[in-house]
C-alpha cells in the first residue's frame, strides 16, 4: 500500500500502519472489512436470488421506475439477508482473533485489543497468566454480543410484517 501510495504521489515517506497508534485501528478495521466481503456478498447474492423476477415483472407493467422498483421491493425483500449478515458480521467482530492478533502482536500492552485478543493475552501473555480473569471475560464477552444483538433485533424489528 505505501508503494502504490508513493507512486500516486499521495504520500512521501512510508507511513507504519500497524505501528503507528493513530493508524492501527483504521488498518485493522480495514482488514476486517475487506475479510468479511466474501461471506457477505454470498449471503446478499442469496437474498437476491431469492426474489421472484414476477414481482420486479410486474413494477415494470406498472410504470415503476428502476429506484422505485429498487426500494419498494428488492430492499424490503433483502431485509432478511441483512438481518443475517449484520448478525453473523457482528458476531465475527467481536470474535475475530486471528486478524486482529496476527496485526496487532507487535503492540505492548491492551490498546488496540479486541475482547477475544485480551482474554488470550490475560490467559497466556500477562505475567499473570489469570484463566480465571480470562474465563470471566469470555463470559461478559459473550453477554456482550447477545446484548448487541437483541438491541440490533430491537431496532430492526425483525419480527413485524409490513403492512
């Protein structure tokens, strides 16, 4: 990335993504992002599969322009692709350890730790070595992700048809 930038001419030196503290988060977040578009491009290809053409058939018959076609049936219709891949996405943030432990080993200390990559450094990295404190994180972390969750089901309010 720094020699591509280089090029553009955007940078002049070399800039430490993952050892520079104000960059650290964004590369991670970055890498996250592009390591979940596979997994959600499949569950959004499988939503629109899923959509009878009748439906967009008959918006045509209908005078219906391509946006409205677009937001009238296709995005209500994906709303159960998206409650999947937001969930699953969720659920993967917050327990993705080997990307953020493979970026982010190199940094001393909790800073840039996600709840899995502390518990592993609470359990075997820490002078400590407390599996105790560990085990009882793994604990919150995992209330944490269901409370995430029914808040995101909360406000999406999956359960309710449209009328």
């Amino acid at each position: 990335l720094n020699a591509a930038l280089k090029k553009l001419g955007v940078i002049e030196t070399s800039i430490d993504f993952l050892g520079d503290d104000s960059w650290t988060l964004a590369s991670m977040i970055l890498v996250g992002v592009f390591v979940s578009i596979p997994f959600t491009t499949f569950v959004f290809v499988a939503g629109l599969n899923a959509i009878p053409d009748d439906l967009h058939e008959a918006a045509k018959i209908d005078s219906a322009t391509p946006w409205q076609a677009w937001r009238l049936i296709t995005l209500p219709l994906l709303r159960p692709a998206m409650l999947v891949a937001t969930v699953l996405n969720t659920i993967y943030v917050f327990n993705s350890f080997p990307i953020v432990y493979t970026l982010n080993d190199r940094n001393p200390g909790f800073t840039h730790d996600t709840t899995i990559t502390f518990m592993y450094k609470l359990a075997f990295k820490s002078q400590e070595r407390d599996v105790g404190m560990s085990a009882a994180a793994g604990i919150l972390n995992v209330a944490l992700i269901l409370v995430v969750v029914a808040v995101y089901l909360r406000v999406t309010s999956w359960r309710e048809e449209e009328a």
